[in-house]
C-alpha cells in the first residue's frame, strides 16, 4: 500500500537528493557520449566509425554513488537529525512507511534509467554510432542499481547512524566473497599446501553470490543468472529491512545496530574474518610458514576483537553502551 502523504512528505524532505539522482542517473552518460562525439568529430586522425562499447564504461560506477547517497539520506540521515521520531508519528503503519519511503527511492532510479535509455538511444541514432550492449547494458543497470539501493535502504533500518548504515552495506555487498574466499585459501593451505589452489569453477561460484560482483562489473554472459540472482537479492535484502524497520527500535540513539542482539554475532564475524585475512596475509608475508600463520591468526584476532569493540559497544560521541 502506498501512501500518497508520505510521497508528498519525502518529495518536500528530500526534493534536492531526488532531484541530485535524478540529473546524476538520466543526464551523464548522454553527455559523456556527446563530448565523445565532439571529440570524435574534432580529431582529423580518427578515420574510423565512432564507437560506443557500453559495457567497457566506467558510469556504472558513478550511478551507483548517487544512489549509494539517496538510501543514506532516507533512513540513516533522517534518523541521525531526528526527524525519523515525526515520520513514524504521522497516522501509518511503519510497514507502509517503509514500502513508501523504498518506493519513491525505486521509482526515482527507474524513471531516470528509462529516460537515460531514451536519450541515449536518440543521440547513438543521430551519431550513426557503431554499439554494442545497449540494451544489456541499461537493463541490467536497472537490476543491479535497484539491488543497491535496497541494501543501503535496508542496512539503514538495522543501524543507528549514517555511518554504520554505509558500513553495513558495504560489507554485505563484499562478504560472500571476502569469508568464503578466505575460507577456501585457508583450506588450500592444510590440503594442498598452496592457498590459491582455488577451482576456478567453485571461485566463479563464490564470485555470482556476492553482490558487489554485480555494482562493479556490466556483464553479458549467462544472463539468466546475471539477472536473477540480482533480483534475488533485492527481493532477500528488501524483506530483512522490512522486519527490521517494523520490529526494531528506531530511535535515534547513536547505537550501531538498533537491535543489540546482533553485536555480539556481528563482533564473531569481524573476529574470524580478522584471523583469516591476517592468517593469510602474514603467512604469505613469511614466505609461507606456519610461524607466520600463527602469528598473523594472534595479531587478526586482536584486530577484530578491538575494531569490533570500538564499532559496536560505544554510542555516537563516545559513551559506552
């Protein structure tokens, strides 16, 4: 259900960010592929057809910041100036707050894309451009920006700051990658005696379920799986963010995770990952011995034991929790 009050309170809240992602996600490719152009025109030493490879462009990136920006403003900006305590005072169910405020975020990015698509469609006719991947390349964007977005608008309804909500995206989006790729050096380690033994079948596996796989890169191989598992994703990123938001405390209380319960698993988690990468990272540094292994394993677990103590157990502004 979509309340039309909210939408018209989060266009009058964030009218300069949605307006910000609207330009940054409709408008710069067009542009780059215009001066491109002019270029093109201007320099008497290219004879050949002018050529877009849209999947060899570095703009997905760039897209990705200013919706990375958008879901941080909605939940975790607005609970950090408080005015997260007046929304949920207004006359709706939070479950429907937080369809709402994801709806307008969502709608935002598709609507710019599409145009972006339109646009850029135009000028590649005008030019009698040569490309490639066009279409590939914005629905997939369409796909893999949506999944972002709804990891940092979900991480925002688990944490307390902006801050932890940035953080807490960005390790999800690398996690699979960064603890099962760890996980199979160490194993190499004890089996094989070589850590980056790794089967290329099983590390392409580990690579398509993490999420930052699909921010980083355009892709055009396998794409049923390029597309669903995104899709996967969001759908699995939207629902934990959706009972977060409606059984979790909101109040601005500067904590990392609003539900405390997760601290402690959360700390285990940065403790091993901390062992594993300074396990590995030491042993290779030792030329590959067991003393450097239990030595890197001592300092990671140090690491993370503090790190994790300094995120998780003191409230914004220093105050121990």
């Amino acid at each position: 259900m979509v309340a039309l009050g909210l939408l018209k309170k989060e266009w009058n809240q964030y009218r300069k960010i949605f307006l910000s992602v609207f330009f940054g996600l409709t408008f710069i490719l067009p542009i780059v592929i215009l001066l491109n152009y002019i270029f093109y025109q201007n320099n008497e030493y290219l004879q050949d057809t002018f050529q877009i490879r849209f999947e060899e462009n570095n703009l997905h990136q760039i897209n990705s910041i200013f919706v990375f920006l958008l879901a941080i403003y909605q939940l975790g900006q607005e609970r950090s100036r408080g005015t997260i305590d007046f929304t949920l005072s207004l006359p709706y169910k939070r479950s429907v707050i937080y369809f709402t405020k994801w709806l307008m975020g969502a709608m935002t990015i598709v609507f710019s894309i599409v145009l972006n698509t339109v646009l850029t469609g135009v000028i590649l006719s005008v030019t009698n451009a040569d490309y490639e991947g066009f279409l590939g390349y914005f629905s997939f964007s369409i796909v893999s920006i949506l999944m972002l977005y709804t990891l940092v608008f979900a991480s925002g309804a688990l944490t307390g700051t902006p801050f932890a909500q940035g953080l807490v995206a960005f390790s999800a989006a690398i996690l699979p990658f960064l603890l099962i790729g760890l996980l199979l050096f160490h194993y190499g380690i004890f089996v094989d005696g070589n850590g980056f033994n790794i089967n290329p079948n099983v590390l392409k596996f580990v690579i398509l379920l993490t999420p930052m796989y699909y921010i980083s890169y355009i892709v055009s191989e396998y794409p049923f799986l390029y597309y669903a598992i995104p899709i996967l994703f969001t759908a699995i990123f939207y629902f934990i963010g959706y009972v977060s938001f409606i059984y979790h405390p909101t109040e601005r209380n500067g904590s990392f995770f609003l539900w405390k319960e997760l601290n402690r698993p959360v700390q285990m988690l940065v403790i091993l990952l901390g062992i594993l990468g300074f396990g590995s990272f030491i042993y290779l540094i030792f030329d590959q011995t067991m003393f450097g292994y239990g030595l890197g394993i001592i300092i990671g677990a140090l690491v993370g034991y503090f790190i994790s103590s300094m995120l998780l157990y003191k409230k914004k502004g220093g105050e121990q929790k």
